[in-house]
C-alpha cells in the first residue's frame, strides 16, 4: 500500500509489538488500577537519511559517549549567610519595586494616549 504525504509517496512500515517485562509497581489513574512495565526488548530505533535546510545527516545509533574527567575539587570559602538587617532591606527594596511598578501599571490605564 502506498500513502502519500504532503505529495510524497511513501510505503508504511509496521512498528514492531513491544515486548513488555515483569510488573515493577502499580497505581491508579482516575481510580483504575494501572501496572508499570518496562520493555524486555528495547525495539531498534529506524535508521533514516534527512535533510535539514539542505544539510544530510544519517540518524543511526548515538555516538558512544566519551568520559569526561571530574574536575579536582580545590578549596571552597564558606559564603556568609544573609543577616537579618540583609533580608529585612531586601524585603523592603522588593516591596517598593512592586509598589512602584503597581503604580505605572495603573497610570498606563489612566493614560488616553
């Protein structure tokens, strides 16, 4: 059978039945009991040529991943915890900015023009 797509024609491939493995946990959605599984066989991903803004590229498998060292800690300096005089001015510079932009919001309303 032949489909077609945007004027392209194309013949479908059957996606393969997955084959689920054992029950790992159990819930419920809208009251239904519902069990979670997880796939014994991971099925292949399709290999595809594409194109992209008339760049080719080839979808097969990822690039295995190259390790990437840890960086060796050094010393950290402590960071001081905000005082209670720090927190009360922020608190206060933050509702005045607040005010402030409640303020324009209201004389852009006002405003005809």
């Amino acid at each position: 059978m032949t489909l077609t797509y945007r004027g392209i024609h194309y013949h479908p491939t059957p996606n393969p039945t997955p084959v689920w493995g054992p029950v790992w946990g159990l819930g419920t959605y809208r009251g239904a009991p519902i069990p979670f599984r997880s796939l014994a066989v991971v099925p292949p991903q399709p290999e595809a040529d594409l194109t992209w803004r008339g760049v080719f590229y080839h979808r097969a498998d990822a690039p295995v991943p190259v390790p990437i060292p840890a960086p060796i800690n050094s010393a950290t300096v402590p960071i001081a915890a905000p005082t209670v005089f720090d927190r009360a001015r922020n608190l206060l510079s933050r509702r005045h900015q607040k005010q402030r932009q409640r303020e324009r919001a209201m004389l852009m309303r006002l405003d005809p023009t």
